[in-house]
C-alpha cells in the first residue's frame, strides 16, 4: 500500500504557515479514503506494541502509544476543524461515517488485553522504573484511560461499553 503522506500530503505534512496544513489544498473527498489508510495504520502500529515480545519498558511501551497514530491525529484535527467551522452536507456525511469508525478504533485499543497488560505490568512497577514525574505522569494517564476504556472488564460487558461508546 503506498503510503498516506505520499496520497494525502495535504493531509499529513503540515508545512504551511507557522507549521499549519495547507487549508486551501485539502478537498473534503480526500478524507474518507485518507481516514480508512490512517486508521489501519494506527491498528497496525498498536498490534506490533502489544505483540512486542520484548519486556514492556516505558520506551516500548509508553513512548511508543505517544508516537503511535500521527497521522490519524493530524487527518483527525483537521477533519474536526474543518466539520466545526466550514461544514457542508459532503463533511456532515463524513461526518456520520467517520465517528463510529472511531469509536470502534479506540475502543478496540482501550481494550486490547496484550496491550493493556504490557501498560499494567509497568504501572504495577512504577516506583522501581526510575521515571522523571512526567514520564510517571504520562505512564498514569495511559493507565487510567485503559481502565477507563473497559480494559478490566469481562468480554461481554466490554462488549456492550463498546457498542455504547459508538
């Protein structure tokens, strides 16, 4: 598959003023398929984290949630800006077929067991890792939003949050 920067640069490669996109160069039809690629791409970064047969460490772990997923996180803040400030029927469309997609993404990551079991065994740890205060910090957020996302409860009602959630 080639890759999202070299089909949506627009989209990703935020090089306008002040290190903003380029606005002007963005077409509505081109966040769709842009949403489909960053979001297999996220999944993908997410399960080599969790498949990771190393011993989870804060860099391989932790870091690598941080870094995971910039290109959904830049289609996503420019999809949204554009949705609040400058819709139309073609974004409100998008609109309604992108949030679910979301919702089922991020709920499947707040509950991958191996993922939520690397960030626990870490968290259950945290006083020996000699992490700075905002590494800890960081560390407890992850830790939090897991549990957050249903990560401790059983199949059937991570189930059902999910379904909530979307």
């Amino acid at each position: 598959m080639p890759s999202r920067t070299a089909l949506y640069p627009a989209l990703v490669d935020w090089n306008g003023h002040h290190g903003l996109p380029k606005f002007d160069a963005v077409k509505d039809e081109d966040f769709a398929p842009a949403f489909d690629a960053a979001l297999l791409s996220h999944e993908q970064e997410i399960d080599a984290i969790a498949k990771n047969s190393d011993a989870p460490s804060f860099e391989n772990t932790v870091t690598a949630l941080e870094i995971a997923g910039d290109d959904l996180s830049r289609i996503s803040s420019l999809f949204w800006n554009r949705a609040g400030a400058n819709t139309n029927n073609v974004v409100q469309a998008l609109e309604r077929e992108i949030a679910p997609k979301m919702s089922r993404h991020y709920s499947k990551i707040g509950m991958n067991e191996a993922l939520f079991k690397r960030i626990d065994a870490l968290w259950e740890q945290r006083d020996a890792l000699g992490l700075t205060g905002e590494e800890k910090r960081v560390l407890e957020r992850h830790w939090k939003g897991f549990v957050r996302s249903g990560a401790k409860l059983p199949r059937e009602r991570q189930e059902r949050l999910a379904a909530l959630n979307e």
